[in-house]
C-alpha cells in the first residue's frame, strides 16, 4: 500500500507543517531510496509517511528548542482526522505506520516513537519503525496479532519493563491525588472473540490472549479519581506535567481503559491533546480535563506515565 510523492504536500498539510511543501531533504531521498532493503520486519506504509516521518524528525533537530517533546511532536498532527481500526488490515500481523489517519491508541504510539527517535538522534525512518515496534508489541518483538500489547494495561506494563515510559503515582492511600486503586479484571476478547476479525479469522488465537488476561488479572494500580482532576496545578495533581501520557479508565465489564491521550495545563487547569472520535479529529481540548471525564458516565479516573530519558 504506497501511494505516489503527489500526495505528500496533503499529508503535510493535515498535520500543519506549512504550505511550502515538502522540501525533501538528502536524508529523505537517501530513506526513500533504501528503506524497503532496510527494514527488516513486515511494514505496510506509504511513500508519505515514511517521507513525512524523516522530515519530522528533521526539523526537530532545529525547531523544537526546549519545548517538551511528547508535546512538540503531538501538535504536529493538529486537525489529523481520527480513523479507527487502522491496524486490522490484512490477515498477517505486520507494522503498520499511518500517519494520515489517527485513532487516540494509534495517535499516542506515532508521538512516542517520534519523541524516542528524537531522544537518541535518530531521524531515519527506520529508526522509527523499530521504536514504534518496540512501543506496540509485548517485550517489543511482533510475531503475530497475540503479540499486540492491546489492552492498554499490557502497553503501560511493557513500556515500563522496557524503559520507554516510567508511571507516575504508587500505591500508597496517602500518595494523593493517586489514592485510588484499580484491580484488574479483563476478558472482553476472549469473550467477544467474534467482534475481532483476527480471532474470528483465527480461533487458536482466543486461548493465547485468554491467557494474558488471566496473567493480568487481580493485578492493582494506583489511579486518580476522575473528580479530583477539578484541582489546580499548584496542589499535587501538578505531578503531572506537560506531555504525560494518560489513560483513561473505565468500570465496563471486562474492559481496563476507554480512551487515551496527552495532559497538559493551561491557565493552571488540566486538559487533553488526544485524537477525538467525537470531534473526528486531534485536537487540543478546550475544555478542561475535569469538565471532559464529567460526561463520560463509564469512566473512573486516570493512570499516567511519563517519557523515560534514555541513557
């Protein structure tokens, strides 16, 4: 699935980074030229993305100053359109880089990949699909669909073995506002193995993520009730900085979260940068955080992480 350099000067567009156009600099030719010898994992991508993913990090080098990375890196797909179900093409497991369409999981896990590129100075778009790889599958190696990290308790637990992101809170009753506690109990796919197409294509894969599960639950994490986002960023629920990761959980029966995204403040308030199936797009929220997790009946509080500085 690759489309021609035509579409480039719109995918750049979309994600506001000017009207010039895409200037392709020697890095992105070289990429461009050699990136499919390489790889060496199974990439579904287009010649804009990996284009777009170069130039990115180009210009990080030059642009970002001392701006937070996750944050830096997030608004550059301002006004994305938000697409669902991107990861579930093909039967074969394989990496799937899209940055034209985003949804809250997909959205977090380019900004991530692009802020550990730009941690270590790596601007190939190689580079990125390793980080990006290592950020999605369980222990960072993809074999097949099980090796997903789909459940964003499996993504926050691996990430931390991992070194890529530290969790912020610990389970203590007086580590306010982090004084609630969230015991795992997930089995949503392998009771409804039939609303995904991999397990229905794929019946022996139920038992594997059946197992997972079973692995995960009765585990207990600390969390912020949501009526606690109401505070100002000058008492402790200022733990959490610009650019921390946020997942926001949820009581439904067999499920661990409901939607992800990025915190940061204005005027001493919380809000969300997240890719919005409601608004269609990523955006900025206007709202406050507190006045968002308000309207979402089935939503509990928030766990958070936080980008590790790699050595």
């Amino acid at each position: 699935m690759r489309y021609g350099l035509l579409m480039i000067g719109y995918w750049l567009l979309c994600v506001g980074c000017g009207a010039k156009g895409p200037a392709k600099t020697e890095q992105a030719i070289e990429t461009e030229d050699t990136v499919e010898s390489t790889i060496d994992m199974d990439v579904e991508y287009t010649k804009a993305d990996s284009v777009l993913v170069v130039k990115l990090l180009t210009e990080a080098k030059t642009q970002r100053g001392k701006e937070n990375r996750v944050m830096y890196f997030g608004k550059k797909f301002l006004g994305l359109p938000y697409v669902g179900f991107t990861l579930e093409n093909g039967d074969k497991e394989h990496l799937i880089v899209n940055l034209h369409g985003l949804d809250c999981t997909t959205f977090v896990e380019t900004v991530l990949a692009l802020s550990l590129c730009d941690q270590q100075d790596a601007r190939t778009f190689k580079d990125y699909c390793r980080n990006l790889s290592k950020i999605r599958y369980r222990d960072g190696k993809m074999t097949d669909y099980t090796s997903r990290l789909h459940y964003f308790t499996w993504w926050g637990d691996d990430n931390v073995k991992l070194g890529i992101v530290k969790e912020i809170g610990k389970l203590d009753p007086q580590d306010f506002p982090f004084d609630a506690v969230q015991t795992i109990h997930i089995d949503y796919m392998s009771k409804h193995p039939n609303l995904y197409k991999q397990l229905k294509n794929h019946p022996e894969f139920v038992s594997v993520i059946k197992h997972y599960e079973e692995e995960t639950n009765g585990k207990k994490y600390a969390y912020i009730a949501k009526e606690d986002l109401k505070f100002h960023q000058s008492t402790p629920l200022g733990q959490i900085k610009d650019g921390d990761i946020v997942a926001m959980l949820t009581d439904q029966d067999g499920l661990d979260t409901r939607h992800i995204g990025i915190a940061f403040w204005k005027n001493g308030n919380l809000h969300l940068l997240h890719a919005s199936s409601l608004y269609k797009k990523v955006l900025m929220s206007k709202e406050t955080f507190y006045e968002y997790e308000k309207k979402q009946p089935k939503h509990i509080g928030i766990r958070v992480w936080r980008l590790c500085e790699q050595k």
